[in-house]
C-alpha cells in the first residue's frame, strides 16, 4: 500500500508560473481558467486521490476564507485555490473526521506539503558541519574513475590522477566530491560490481579524511555501496533512487549514511511529467523510510538527462519548485549535458561550459540546494552571485575567498 505522501502527491502550482496554474486549471476543467486569476488566489495545491466525500470537506473548509476546490469530471485529481489561510485550513477540517484513516492520510500530505513551502529544508548533517539551506547553493564536485564518461573527463585506473583530480576541485570551492565508477551516459557498457570497485575503492581510502570536505560514491549497486562506505565515503548518490538494487536502502541505513534519490525511469513516455517524477521520488524516500534511513540524510534529485528528452528536461528546470514540495534538499546536476548541447544547435560537450552556466544558474535560483557539476572555477562563482542577488547583497563580501568546505 503507498504511503500518504505518494498516495495524493501533493504538489504546489502557486507560488509559481500562473502559466502552468492556467495549464493545470484548463486540463483538470476546461471551464475553470478564469478562476487563475481571481482575486486572493495567492497559492494553489494541487492533489491526486481525492475522494468525494474528502472533496465536500475540502470545499466548505476552504470557503470561509475565500478559497475555492476544481475537481476534474472523470478522475480524482482536484486543486485548491485561495489565499494560504484557506488552504491551511484543510488540514484541520480533515483531522475533524480522525475515526476514517483515508481523511488522515490526506491531512497529513497537506500537512507535509504547507511545511515545506514555509522555508527552506532544515539543515542536513553531512561531514563535519551541517549543511544550511536557503541562503546559499552549494557544489559537488564530479570525480570520474570511468575509461568512458560522458563528458570526456573519466580518469580511468589512474588513482594519483583522480586524487590530484578531487583535491583541485576542493581548492576551486567544492563543497563535497561524487566518485563514481561507471557512465551513465547512453548506451554505456555495464560493468561488474568487481570492475567498479576496483576503480572507486582506492580513490575513496586515499582521499577520506585528506580533503575537509564530504565523500559520495555515484553508484546503484549496494556491494559497491558497502565496500565505498566502508572505505571512508561519507553518502550514496544512487542514479535509481533506491529502487533499482533491494539492498541498498538497508546498505545506507546500517551505515548511517546520506544519500541522494534520483529520479529515472526506462523510455522517455510520462502521463503527467512533473506528477510522475514526484511521485517516484516519494516512492524513493518511502522505501529510505522502510529501511531505517533517517529523513533528514535524504537529497532528492529530479534526474536531469535520465530517462528524460530534451523537451522534458527543460520543463522539468522551468517547473523545479514544484519539487519543494517534498521537504527535502534538492539537488540538479546539468552540468554538459546532451539537452544543452540541443538547445545549443549540437554542441560538443567541450562547447557546453556557458550552457551550463545558464543551467546552474536557473537552477539555484528556482530552488537548488546543491548543484553537481563538472567545472567547479566557473559554477561555483555562477551560484556565489546568483545568492548574493537572491540575498540582496546580504554577506556577499563574508562569502568571497570562503574556504572549501560547507559554510
């Protein structure tokens, strides 16, 4: 049975683009788009499973204050519109039926769903500091052990070429470093658990505990995971999300580790873009939950470029901060990816660095906690100034020439 929050999947549409509350609006009923811009519409949720009787409960609570349910004729999708008043005020009304368990669950994913537009996600303890989200985007920096990477910067069995690798990128402003062992990219060669950890393994001992900063390993095999884990690394980035390999959620779990669910599926076909990568990634944090990982050591990831065409990854960047809806630190990693060099009229990944740019940019202004990146120099300057202006200038002078690791 799927928990509350995968259930209803409860996404904000407002605060946000009145573009895509229209779109929303006009698909759930066609008669219904005037009412994107009534007066006092100041946020809109948008929630699936919704039940009739639920349904009537959500409307004479939204009322009062000016609010207002749209239901679509044929399913159970329904959005609540008004002033956030109103829409704190379902929660509640709900609570008032606490003997029927369907119209908890509901409250509680509304519940969830407010929380995380009241502020940044809380701090994640990651390393020897915790992480604080909300004033500043922080860096991963990408270390590649791979013959085969994508972006051409795979180090190959050459561990002195990715130790000097990763202490570069420390001194260039990264605030943590993501080993991995195997491309991604597509129609990359599978290799053996034992062929990825002979290349990761040696990297992560000699770099735990010389760098000041936090250690991932870019891996969707447990064993790997374990071995990694055990060698020093710090968290698990798992490209599947927990979902792909039965023994990881467990793995992350004994080990106390952090660890980043991303987004990805096979193909490229959606019903609803952003309500299935939501999804997904709920489902993902549900089974970090089963395991006995801790809520506060889960990033999630949208999964930029995977599973993904070019056209989606863009309205997945234009539409990030509907993902805030899930509590957590959100992590994008665009850096030289093939949409870029799309967009750019087929760029070669040596041409994609503004791209990039623009990417992490956009990024960390529309909700970014941590950018996974490639070119350390160039991004980390990118979000240095894209939070001086979202701050106003605030501390702008404190954070030039900070040191490498999380502040």
């Amino acid at each position: 049975m799927p928990d509350p929050a995968t259930r209803h999947n409860v996404r904000w549409l407002l605060p946000g683009a009145e573009a895509d509350l229209h779109r929303e609006l006009t698909a759930l009923d066609p008669e219904a788009g005037p009412l994107a811009m009534r007066a006092g519409v100041a946020a809109a949720l948008l929630v699936e499973s919704v039940e009739l009787d639920q349904l009537r409960v959500l409307e004479r609570s939204l009322a009062p204050a000016g609010g207002v349910v749209v239901r679509d004729k044929g399913g159970r999708r329904a959005l609540l519109l008004g002033p956030r008043n109103a829409l704190g005020a379902a929660a509640p009304a709900l609570r008032e039926f606490s003997d029927r368990p369907r119209f908890r669950e509901l409250a509680q994913a509304l519940e969830q769903a407010l929380l995380a537009l009241g502020g940044p996600p809380p701090p994640l303890q990651w390393g020897d500091r915790p992480w604080v989200f909300g004033a500043r985007t922080y860096c991963l920096g990408i270390c590649n052990v791979t013959p085969d990477s994508f972006s051409g910067d795979g180090l190959g069995p050459d561990v002195e070429a990715a130790v000097a690798h990763a202490h570069r990128l420390v001194e260039a402003g990264a605030d943590a470093i993501d080993i991995g062992g195997e491309s991604t990219r597509p129609g990359h060669r599978p290799v053996t658990a034992e062929e990825e950890l002979r290349r990761v393994v040696p990297v992560v001992k000699r770099l735990a505990g010389t760098l000041g900063v936090p250690l991932s390993i870019d891996t969707s095999k447990a064993d790997v995971a374990r071995a990694a884990l055990g060698a020093g690394a710090d968290a698990v980035n798992d490209v599947w999300g927990l979902l792909r390999d039965p023994a990881m959620a467990e793995v992350v779990a004994r080990a106390g580790a952090v660890v980043f669910c991303m987004h990805n599926q096979e193909g490229t076909r959606y019903q609803d873009l952003i309500g299935d990568v939501l999804r997904s990634l709920r489902r993902s944090l549900a089974v970090a939950a089963a395991a006995g990982v801790a809520v506060e050591r889960c990033v999630v990831d949208p999964g930029i470029g995977f599973g993904k065409d070019t056209g989606q990854n863009l309205v997945l960047l234009q539409r990030l901060g509907e993902l805030r809806a899930l509590g957590r630190p959100l992590m994008v990693g665009t850096s030289r990816k093939a949409h870029i060099g799309a967009v750019l009229g087929g760029r070669p990944v040596a041409g994609r660095l503004h791209g990039t740019a623009a990417t992490v940019a956009w990024a960390a202004a529309h909700g970014a906690d941590i950018v996974r990146v490639h070119d350390v120099p160039a991004m980390r300057d990118v979000v240095r100034l894209v939070d001086a202006i979202r701050s106003g200038g605030e501390g702008a002078g404190e954070r030039e020439g900070t040191g490498a690791g999380p502040s």
